[in-house]
C-alpha cells in the first residue's frame, strides 16, 4: 500500500467508515486548521477527544474555503463571525473529524475550545443551525454540507425514473430531439455510477391530426411514416450514445390498452362527458387555442406561420375545470415540481385564468388510440385526443394498468420527466390532471429546458433551419457533440447553435485539456516507471491539495445535477483538468528525473489517480472518453468505474501495470504535439468508438446478420411494422461503429447507361 502523507505521520489515526451511533449518542465536528496539520498537531488534538471519552467516526484531509461554506449553503442563522473564520482558512489542506459520544459537543468544546488551532461550532445552539455548513450524520450520507472528502453516498438499491418527451413521429430527427435525449442520459449515467437502479425511457408519439396529414399527403400510410421516422429517431439515439432502458411506440398494442384503461378510470371518477368543441386548433402542436391565445398570434402558429383551424365537431370533454385548483395547490406546496423556477412562474401566470374543460376526443379523422366503451350517442368514431394519448406512454412503460407490476410498483411515480419548453404546460396541467382523474400519484419532477436558435429563430422542421444532428455525429463523433450540448448553454435556457464553438470547445477541453495531460503523463510513466504506476514518497501540500480537490468535485457534481445545473457539470470537470495542467507545468516532472526520481514518482502518481477522477467523472456527458481513459488506467468494468471508487479507497496500486498509452480524444484539426515534456501523441484515430478489435469484429458480425434479416422479411411480404423494426434495428448496430467505416459508407449512385436514358 502506498505509504500516508507525510503530514499526518504523526496522527497515527486510521480512517473509519461513517457507521450509525448509539440514539443517546451527540456529533460533534472538529476541524484542524491548516497550520496545526502543518505543524503535527492532529495527533494531539485528536487525543484529546479521545481522552475525553468521543469515539472517531471519520477523519478526511479537507480543502476547505468553498467547499465548507459555498454559495449554495448561505445559512442565513449562522453566526456571522464562525461562518467568516471559515472563508477566510488558508486554502492548504485541513482535516475534518467527526467524533460521537454522549455529550459529544460539551465534551468537545472542554476539550479543544479556545485552542487556536482547532474550529468548534460556538454552542450546541450554533451546531443545530449549522447543520448543512457543517456535519450531522444525515449531511455525511447525503453528501452535502462539508464532506467533499467524506466516502461517496452507498446508493445501491435508489431507484430512480427518468424519461424524455416522446418524438412526434412525422419527420426526421433534429437538434432538438439530440439535445434532450443526451441531457437525460446524461442524468440516468449519472444516477447509474451512483449505483442507484436506473429505468430510462424515450419513445415515439405516433398518432394525431398531422401524422394522418402527412401521410396522405406522401401518399403513404401513416404507419410507414411512423416506421420510417422511429428508424431514424432509433439511429439517433444510437449514434450519440443514449442509454435508454426502454423505447416505447404509441402505437402498440401495450400502449393501446394502457390508454384505453386510463380513459376508463377517468369515466369512471366521473370526468369525461359526451359534449362538442369549438374553436381554433395548432395542428403542427397538436393543441387547442383559446380565442386569447389565437389572437396573440394572429391566428398563426407562432413558429410556422401556418394558420390556425376553425373546427366543431363532437368530442368527449375532461372536466378540467374540476382539477384547477387541486393542480394549482400541488404546484405552490411543491417549488421542486417545475423547474426552472422561470417556468414555475408561467405555468402559475396560466393559472391565474380559469381552466376550461377540455376535448379528449377527435372524429374528424381515425389515426389514433380508439375510445373505449359502447358506441356513443352521435354515433360517431371517436380516437383520443393525441395529447392523452402521449402522457400515458409514461406508464405504458412500467406496465399499466397492471399496477402489481413489477416496474411499475418500483419506478412510479416517475423520478424526472424532462420535456421542451413548449410543451411544458401537458405536463404541468393536463398531465397532473389526468392522473388525479385515475387516482395515481404524480410525477416528482419536471425540468422544462430551453430550445436550439439557428441564428436567433428556434430550430424547427416547419422553418427548415435545422441542424443535421446525425450528420453532426458523423462528422465529430458523439462524445464531442455531447460535450458541447451539455457545456455550452444553461439547462433550462435557449442556445445559439454554432459548429464553430463545438469544435474550439471540443479541441480545447477534450483534446488539449483532458486528451493531452493524460498523453503526457501516461507516456512519461510508460518511459520512466517501467509501465506500472509508480510508488509514491511522501506528498507535499501541493500533492495534498490537488487529490483533495479531485475527491471534493464529486459532492459539487451531485449539487449540479440534482439543481438541474448540467451545464456546470462539464464545467466542474473542466476545472479539476485546467488544476491537473497546472499542476504538472509546475511540478515539471521531467525535470525531476535526474535530479529527484523520487519526487518525480510521487507526481506522477497524484496526476495518474486525478486522471482516474477525472474518467470517472467524465462518464456520464463524454461516455467513450472517459471509458477510453479508464482502460488506459487499466481500470476493470464493474464496481472500479462507479461513484463508489471516488477517493483514497480506490486508489491504484504502485506498480500495477498499464496499457500502452494512447491519445483518448484527438484534436478534431490536424493534432498538434503535446507541450511540455511530453511526446506528440501517435497519428492513429481519436478513441471514439472505444471499440476493441475483437467487439468491431462481432459487431460487424451482427449488423450482417440484422441485414439479412431486412432482407428476408422484405423477400416474405412481412409488415410494415415488423420490417421497420427490423430496419430500426439495423441503424442502431450500424451507428455502434465507427463513422469511417464501410459499412457506413453510402453506396455510390449508379449512373444510368445512354441506352436506359434513352
């Protein structure tokens, strides 16, 4: 084992795993300043409290400053003075202790108050409100408060339900469609490598007025365009990496009986009636306008242009009016249902008018979910109103209307449904509504996120500004495409689309940032230490405080992205990176090797373990990256790439050997060479398939097999639907590989013969 900071010889205190106390049992938390672990007075001050009868809980080298009193705790009761003595610790390593014992906070402050180098909560008072600044037992295992060292939160056995909004399956994939699915499989990996159980859905929304339109209109049928679209969008997803658990058509037979028994509770609660619309109606959003709202946009849809349609017809009504102020209640008694707050504040301002009831039913046209029950009394064919039969996929996917199910008694209610903007009030009004109708509990969350500009108008298929996004993937690959998705806009606003900045942020933060500090260490270690992790001597305070500062990112992540700040994810990632940089511009560890090969060991360890953070981190916005890292480290799949490997437990092994080094991310321009003692990296591919010979022999292997299978079913006159699910197929294996290879190439058009033309 690698020897213990030099620092802390003298404490001679092991490190204990947070264990629950006794009921009778206090905390008490114990900081050390800076300058008594500089001076060896850890041991002494912890034999104090030893002496005074308090058992240690944990002891961690903390970076303190930010992480014990961050913007994001403001504890507006705590003592001034005590929270200003803590900003203003020198920005070296302290050491945070938590100790139990009866009397635990009197006995403390007996103990050690008044010593200068130690920091006490002023009173058990002072303690009780500072318990997010500083530590109870609850902040430890939730990981908040100041335990940016403390051993990462045991999530195993948290679940946790994270779905998109369903694709509108009339046209192809853009922008849009990319960013949501990559924002929520963001979320999902991240919840994964916390260890909690996942169920992740995305799907197709294939029924409505203008699917039926479209269709006619191609002189197709509206399931070969919903076919073709759920290929496209299935590729998609693919190619960029989502990891969904599920993918759901509304069109299915499953889909279908879910719909039909969540109509049937809502008959029978008394909510729907036979009564008749009229009024204007979106077609390109498939949603009814009020006369308000219709001459806001003077009678246009505000994106397309396309006018509004005046239609009557007869139509089942929900009685949403009945549900305004149960709907509203729940929102203001729950500030985390919509976020971001801005959207919160809309949907209230919508609310502030009266709900009317609502059409559940459409006859002017049959492409839809059937109304279940006898035939009604105009004897006319209803089909539900697409927007309820779009919500329900949400428990189509668990197994409803089996509510013994086993997906459905684990995963609902629904974790986070992340949807676009315009489409937030379904799900903030209609969606609670229905469900309240059937008598089911609602969502926990929902996160409305901005949209994709195309030089300042939002991307839409109806304008026909938009961004190819699997060209895009094709071009750069999915990790950087991801990165720039999730780093450079705030989740929650509107973003302007620009290839340029996506390819000067990706060579800047992928390539030169992370891809070149790894080449850099890993080739000088490959030369220098035999191809193994080095032995490290004893760590300074610069050592000290960078593997403080890997440990500590993992609490901040877990801020972000349970505020719904993703795009500081990327950005938290990067500065631990930009740290690891200049760290080794400083420490200069090819100037050691003559002069100091034991310090230069040393270094080059503490950069080998923070590489190892940042991989780990890395997973769940650049996947490939930080998967192709991790297999420089030799680091296994399983339990070594999980949350749970973050911090000193995990460490690598001196002397355990390491692949050969190469480049994780190549600068999408022609690659520069590396700076600063280390070796220009090889001139092959950047790793953005991570796929080993071997896999890309088997994957080829399988996207051969799934084309002879398109084949045979075309060959055997097979359905439309079988035959699309089997081109699905196909696209999702071909999108595994890399974008240059040939079975990815387009086959060249042929060029008739004079004789054909003729």
């Amino acid at each position: 084992t690698r020897p213990r900071p030099r620092s802390l010889a003298t404490a001679d205190i092991a490190t204990h795993t947070l264990r629950p106390g006794m009921p009778d049992e206090e905390e008490a938390f114990l900081l050390i300043l800076p300058a008594a672990v500089r001076g060896g007075r850890v041991s002494e001050l912890c034999g104090r409290l030893q002496a005074a009868g308090l058992r240690l809980a944990s002891l961690r080298l903390v970076r303190p400053g930010a992480d014990l009193a961050g913007e994001h705790y403001k504890p507006s009761e705590a003592d001034d003075s005590f929270v200003a003595s803590v900003r203003e610790l020198a920005p070296g390593p302290a050491v945070a202790t938590l100790w139990r014992g009866t009397g635990a906070l009197a006995a403390a402050a007996a103990a050690v108050g008044g010593d200068s180098g130690a920091e006490l909560p002023p009173s058990a008072a002072e303690a009780s409100r500072l318990r997010v600044l500083w530590l109870s037992p609850t902040d430890i295992v939730d990981g908040r408060g100041a335990t940016a060292n403390f051993p990462a939160p045991d999530r195993t056995g948290e679940k946790y339900y994270i779905t998109t909004a369903i694709n509108y399956a009339n046209g192809l994939p853009h922008m849009g469609h990319a960013y949501e699915g990559v924002c929520a499989d963001v979320i999902a990996r991240y919840h994964r490598a916390y260890g909690r159980e996942v169920f992740f859905l995305t799907g197709a929304d294939e029924h409505g007025q203008k699917i039926s339109d479209t269709a006619a209109a191609q002189g197709i049928r509206p399931i070969e365009l919903c076919d073709r679209a759920v290929a496209g969008f299935r590729a998609l997803n693919a190619k960029l990496g989502v990891s969904n658990d599920f993918y759901v058509r509304t069109t299915s037979p499953a889909h279908k009986a879910a719909c039909q028994a969540l109509w049937r509770r809502a008959v029978e609660s008394g909510d729907v009636y036979l009564g008749s619309y009229e009024g204007w109606y979106n077609v390109r959003e498939e949603t009814f306008v009020t006369e308000t709202e219709a001459q806001a946009s003077e009678y246009k849809d505000p994106v397309s242009g396309v006018p509004l349609q005046k239609m009557q017809e007869s139509s089942y009504m929900f009685k949403m009016a009945k549900y305004h102020e149960q709907v509203e209640a729940h929102i203001r008694s729950h500030p985390e249902f919509i976020q971001p707050e801005s959207r919160r504040n809309e949907i209230l301002d919508r609310l502030k008018e009266p709900l009317r009831d609502l059409s559940v039913s459409r006859t002017t046209f049959s492409w839809g979910v059937p109304v279940p029950g006898p035939p009604p009394p105009d004897g006319l064919s209803h089909v539900m109103y697409v927007w309820l039969d779009a919500l329900t996929n949400y428990l189509t996917a668990l197994g409803y209307p089996d509510t013994e199910a086993a997906h459905f008694r684990t995963f609902w209610p629904a974790s986070l449904h992340v949807v676009g903007k315009d489409i937030l009030r379904f799900h903030a009004i209609y969606w609670p509504a229905f469900l309240m109708a059937a008598g089911l509990p609602l969502p926990k969350r929902l996160f409305a996120h901005g949209w994709w500009m195309n030089e300042g108008e939002k991307m839409s298929k109806s304008v026909g500004n938009v961004v190819d996004p699997v060209a895009l993937v094709q071009r750069y690959g999915p990790d950087p495409v991801r990165h720039f998705l999730l780093s450079d806009v705030t989740f929650g606003a509107d973003g302007d689309f620009s290839e340029k900045k996506l390819v000067e942020s990706s060579n800047a933060k992928l390539a030169n940032e992370l891809g070149n500090l790894a080449y850099r260490t890993l080739s000088f270690t490959q030369k220098q230490c035999g191809g193994a992790v080095p032995a490290p001597d004893a760590f300074s305070e610069d050592d000290l405080q960078l593997l403080a500062e890997a440990a500590a990112l993992l609490p901040q992540l877990r801020t972000h992205v349970d505020s719904m700040a993703l795009h500081r994810y990327s950005q938290g990632v990067s500065g631990l990176a930009s740290a690891a940089n200049r760290y080794i511009d400083v420490q200069a560890p090819w100037a050691l090797k003559k002069s100091d090969p034991a310090r230069m060991r040393t270094v080059l360890y503490v950069l080998i373990e923070v590489l190892r953070h940042l991989a780990l981190y890395s997973q769940p916005v650049t996947p490939r990256i930080g998967a192709a890292l991790l297999e420089q480290l030799g680091v296994p799949e399983g339990g070594g790439r999980s949350f749970a490997a973050v911090g000193e437990g995990s460490a690598l092994q001196p002397g355990q050997p390491l692949p050969p080094p190469r480049i994780v991310f190549q600068r999408i321009e022609e690659a520069d060479e590396a700076e600063g003692g280390g070796e220009a990296p090889p001139p092959a591919a950047a790793l953005t398939a991570a796929l080993t010979a071997a896999e890309e022999a088997a994957l080829v292997a399988e996207v051969g097999a799934a084309g002879e299978r398109v084949r045979s079913l075309k060959a055997s006159g097979a359905g439309s639907e079988e035959v699309g699910g089997a081109v699905a197929t196909l696209l999702e294996l071909k999108a595994r590989l890399p974008p240059d290879h040939e079975l990815n190439a387009k086959p060249a058009k042929k060029k008739k013969s004079k004789a054909a033309k003729a």
